[in-house]
C-alpha cells in the first residue's frame, strides 16, 4: 500500500501497524483530541487535529472521556446510546464525557484533494461513522470502519451512501457472541476488530444478509466493516 488514511488515530496503534506491514506506505492521520496530536510529522507521516465530518471548516463539538480516551467521540448518539452509556453483558459503564470542546472539521473529499487516494481508508471515530462517511462523494479504494450491533441504524444508512458512489462488496470482521449462528458471510476475531486483517469472503449487501447478526438492545457484537 502507498497511502493510507487513519482517520481516529487515538494513541496511534493503527498507523504503527501500518508501518510494520508497509515500511514504505504514507499515513495521513486524523485525530479529534488535541491531547494525543504531538506526534511530529515526518515524510512519510501527516497528523492533523481535525474532525473528520462531511462539511469542511465548521467547528464540531467534541467530547474526551479522560478515563478511557478511545470512546472519545464526536456523535452525541454515542453518549446516549451505546454501550458505554447504557452497559451490556461486559460493561457496566456508564462513561464520563467531558464537556464539549471545539476541534475544526474537514471532509474525506478534502483530504483526498489534498493527499491523493489512499489505497484504504480506516476509520474508527465511536459512533460518527456516518457524519464521516457522507463527507466522500465519490468512489475511492477500500475502506474499512468501525461498526457497532447498537448503531445498526447507522450501519444501513452508511452502506446505502456507499453503494450511491458505486461501491459493491462488502465483508466484516468481528466478535460475535451468538456462537450458535453460521458464520457464512462474515468473519469471527475474538479481537473484534484486527488491525489490517481483512475479511475472508466479500458480498453483495443483500447477500451479505448481515442484520441476522444484530441485536441492538445486546450491546455486544462489533468489529470491522469493509467496503470496496
């Protein structure tokens, strides 16, 4: 891979992996909470403090939970509804954001204006998958992002935009805890959502027939979603 963007880059696990695998690959990184933006650039490395939305140049609101600053999130249906506000089976939550504070946004398509377009795009932004995802308007390479059993909603919404832009195949990858099903179209990980591992088969959206995996009251299943 020649480029990839990051977009929640948190403590940057997902760009170290990148590199690993791909000595020679350009991350441009996105990340929301200015607290974890002091990682310097370099040639083949670009951060940037910004909300990755689907509307440049505005100012988002942007909530830190101090405690666990991996379920920081711009997507205030996050806060109200997943699983680290209501709880499931493994977590008692609820978590504490911060008040909001003000980070400026900008698009997938600016991005790729500005960069070029990457061979994979991951995103993992707690619950703002959508905003982020209608920022792009045309059909890039693959993309790969967080998907979560109590935003199905989302999840339908997010696809239909894709398939608007021409994107066909999809695949997932994650942890599943109705063993009793038959895994036939999706990939099980009891990491839920493995760095730079991709699913094994990919499918129409209709074959995929993905919501007999839901359960959005469950709270449990998540993963990787992928587009391509």
């Amino acid at each position: 891979m020649n480029l990839i963007f990051d977009i929640g880059y948190n403590h940057g696990r997902f760009t170290d992996a990148c590199f690993n695998k791909y000595p020679s690959t350009q991350v441009v990184a996105l990340e929301a909470n200015p607290n974890l933006c002091d990682k310097p650039n370099g040639d083949n490395f670009v951060l940037l403090n910004r909300v990755v939305s689907n509307i440049d140049n505005e100012y988002i609101d942007f909530y830190i939970e101090h405690g666990a600053d991996g379920i920081s999130t711009a997507s205030e249906n996050w806060i109200n509804n997943s699983r680290f506000a209501k709880g499931s089976k493994y977590i008692t939550g609820p978590a504490k954001w911060s008040d909001a504070i003000k980070v400026p946004s900008i698009t997938l398509d600016t991005l790729i204006e500005a960069y070029g377009t990457p061979d994979l795009i991951k995103i993992d932004v707690e619950g703002y998958e959508l905003t982020v995802l209608t920022g792009l308007n045309k059909k890039a390479k693959d993309i790969c992002f967080e998907w979560s059993e109590e935003l199905y909603d989302d999840l339908e919404k997010i696809v239909s935009h894709l398939q608007s832009i021409e994107y066909t195949q999809f695949g997932v990858i994650g942890y599943f805890d109705d063993r009793d099903l038959e895994y036939d179209t999706v990939t099980h990980s009891d990491q839920g959502d493995p760095y730079l591992v991709y699913p094994n088969k990919f499918y129409t959206w209709e074959k995929l027939n993905f919501k007999r995996f839901v359960e959005p009251e469950r709270r449990v299943n998540y993963g990787m979603f992928f587009a391509k």
